[in-house]
C-alpha cells in the first residue's frame, strides 16, 4: 500500500506536474458561457464546448484587471460590441492549478477576428439552407403597393429608429397621411428573434380583421454583433413566409443581414424607410398630375375643335333663318298690337268684378266679426267661471297630498295633506280615514 497523502500534498503534485508538462498557453476555440465583472476591473467567466446543445467540456476561467481593459477595449473596436455571454471566441489561455480554487484557466488574449469569422460562416451556412428551401426569393414575388395606406411596424416603441421613422412619416412636406400601427418587439439580444417572430404572427391573425399593404423591420443603429439576430434561421424564414411586401431598415450601413436578403425590399435605416414609403405617394401624386395634364390638353384640343364647328354651324343658321326670323318678328308685332288691345278689355272687366267681389268680402267679414267677439266675451265668462280661484273666493277649499288633488290619491293615517283657500295654506296630517258615501 502506498503511502498516503494529505489532500494539500496531493494539489501540489498536481500543481507541479501541471506546471511541469503543459506548454505556457494554447489557444482554445470555446463560447462564453458566463461572464461577469468585478469590483476590481477583474472578469471571470466560464469557458464551454458544446455539441448540439448538449455540453460536452467546461472549465472556469479569469481575465485579470489589467489584460481585461486591453482585451475587451481591442475586441469591441473591431467587432463594434462587448465580450458577452454567448459568444463563440479564439481564446489565448495559461492553465493554472490552485490548491484551494482547483483548476482554471487565465485569459490572455481574445483574437475578435475569429469571433467575425464564425459570425460569417454561419450567416454562409443559413443563406445556402435558406436557398434550399426556396426561401429566399418567396417575399419578393408580392406586389409592392404603390401608395401603402396600412402598414404594421414591427420595432421597439422606445428606440430611437422608431421614433425617426415617425418623424419623418407624420411630419412629410407633402402634408400625406400614412396610417401605421406598432407591433412592439425585442430588436436585439437574445430575446430579439422570438419577439420579432411573435409580433410577425400576431399582424397575420390580425389581418382578417385589420388588413394590411405592407409590414416593414425597423431600428436604429447599433453595434455589429448586435444585429445578429437578424441573421438567425427563425426569423428570415418568419419573413420569408408572411403573406405581405416587407421592408427592412435594420440601422446598419455595411453589410446586409440575412433578413435585409430575404425581405422584399431593404433600406439602410428607419429614416429611408419612411422616404421610401414617402417616394411612392409622390410618384403616385406626380403620375395623377401628369395624367391631368393630359386631359387639359386633350380637352383644350377638343374644345376648340368644338368651338370651331360650333362657329360654323353659328354661321350657318344665322344665314338661314335671318329672313324667317324678319317675318316672324312682324308677325310678333302684329300680334303684340292686337293682344295688348285684348288685354285691355279683360283687365277693365275683370276690375270692375273685383270691386263688387271686394265690397261684398268687405260686409261679410264685418259680419263675421262681429259674431267672433261676441262668441269670444261668451267663453270669457265661461272661463272665469271656471277658474279655481272663483270658488276659492267663494269659501271653497282645494286639498292635496303630494301635490295631486285628495280625489286622485289614496290617503292614509300619516299623510301630510296641504289645503289651499282663498288666502290661507293649512298645513296638516291625516289621523284616521274612513269610507263616506
């Protein structure tokens, strides 16, 4: 049996056979799996190989304070982001032993050039599956409307993309109205993919009810690993597969992304978006102005054709009928003398029947009248005596409960009755009833 071992004794051994055996560093293709800061400027993260998802190696590691500044200032200068949790890096490592903390590796340099090549060998690997499955072209064999009324815009509500693309829309020269709903969503991180992807779904069911021209993908700029989910399977097949036009404007100037290629049209960024969408309302308004000016011109063309044989045919009657029309302006006058005559006579007899008519109208209306103030003084009467006050005056009473007569109510022990005289109000309260026939 061996001598045994204290468990201090048995890490050193380790320690020296690390130290003793294994080269000063090795490069090593690993994704970061976690990456955190410290207080002290220090990094410590966790180096993973995977397969399929399925985790076949991991191991801690470090990156000290100093080397950290270095490594990730030089990494997102290149790569244009941060060293984050997810990534898949060329790592330059020191294995280290620690008889307490067990093994680790200490980082000392991260190559970002590899990190862009894999970015770009996957994107190689989705365009040609994306080709296969004959997406690529599908989005593109839509119409592209030329006066867009109702689009969904897919973006965040807060980003500073969106609000451009709003700008520029709802406050164009041309004074157009564009009609525009938000679909609210991720635009970037790890989260992006699956929220875009919903917002796409969501404006298909909604387009039973709500139906739509056009969709269009929109954000602002940002860093170019940020925009990685815009390379992602899920999301351009999402695109590819969505029955209107769609527009994209990611926010990045130098490459196209995966859903720039499958999309129907891309734009640069929000803001050529809108212009884009802007340009067909003004071509559209440019080509109605043309055609009207055709019509003038046509209509002009016409109508001095129009006017010209109009002329001709002017000529042509005045020629013909100024004889007829000499005639029968003398046998107008002729005419003219003789009715003039005629009327005369009527009128003078139909005078002298409206005198008699207007003195007999004049007796009669006087009789009637007469009758009328008569009849009127004898209603009078009859209203006055009528009038309630004319039997209040004559020692009558008139009571109420609620304010309706005592006869059209139901009294009953408790009631408060009012009672109306000629000058007095008396106020009392029913005791006892009982039936008096």
């Amino acid at each position: 049996m061996q001598t045994p071992l204290t468990l201090s004794e048995l890490n050193q051994q380790i320690q020296q056979a690390i130290d003793s055996h294994l080269s000063p560093t090795y490069w090593v293709v690993a994704e970061i799996g976690d990456l955190r800061g410290s207080p002290r400027g220090h990094a410590y993260l966790e180096l993973v190989e995977k397969s399929n998802q399925q985790v076949l190696a991991k191991v801690k590691a470090n990156i000290w304070a100093y080397a950290y500044s270095s490594i990730s200032s030089r990494f997102q200068s290149i790569t244009g982001t941060p060293l984050k949790t997810g990534m898949k890096v060329l790592a330059q490592v020191n294995v280290q032993f620690h008889p307490v903390y067990g093994l680790s590796l200490n980082v000392k340099d991260i190559d970002p050039n590899f990190t862009l090549g894999e970015k770009a060998r996957r994107k190689q690997e989705t365009l040609q599956r994306l080709q296969k499955e004959g997406l690529m072209q599908l989005n593109k064999q839509f119409l592209l409307p030329t006066v867009p009324q109702k689009i969904a815009v897919i973006s965040s509500a807060t980003a500073a993309g969106f609000g451009d693309f709003k700008d520029q829309v709802d406050q164009n020269r041309e004074g157009y109205r564009v009609h525009y709903k938000l679909y609210p969503a991720t635009m970037q991180g790890d989260a992006a993919v699956a929220s875009i992807v919903q917002a796409i779904e969501q404006i298909e069911k909604d387009q039973h009810q709500l139906p739509f021209d056009l969709m269009i993908i929109i954000r602002g700029g940002g860093a170019q690993l940020d925009l990685d989910s815009f390379d992602e399977y899920d999301l351009a097949r999402a695109i590819a597969n969505t029955t209107l036009p769609v527009v994209t404007g990611i926010g990045h100037e130098r490459d196209e992304s995966i859903a720039d290629l499958v999309a129907h049209t891309q734009m640069k960024t929000p803001t050529a978006v809108a212009e884009f969408i802007l340009s067909g309302y003004r071509d559209y308004e440019d080509g109605l102005n043309q055609l009207m000016k055709q019509l003038e011109r046509k209509v002009s063309f016409s109508l001095q054709a129009e006017g010209r044989h109009l002329a001709q045919l002017e000529h042509r009657l005045n020629s013909g009928f100024s004889y007829r029309i000499q005639q029968e302006k003398e046998m107008s006058n002729l005419l003219s003398y003789k009715l003039q005559n005629t009327a005369k006579q009527i009128t003078k007899t139909h005078y002298q029947q409206l005198i008699q008519r207007y003195e007999s109208l004049k007796r009669a209306s006087r009789h009637t009248l007469n009758q009328e103030n008569a009849l009127m003084d004898t209603i009078i009467k009859d209203l006055k005596r009528l009038d309630p006050d004319h039997y209040l005056q004559k020692g009558y009473t008139r009571t109420e409960i609620n304010g309706r007569s005592i006869s059209k109510t139901e009294p009953k022990a408790g009631d408060t009755m009012v009672t109306y005289g000629a000058k007095l109000k008396i106020i009392s309260t029913i005791n006892s009833t009982e039936n008096h026939e």
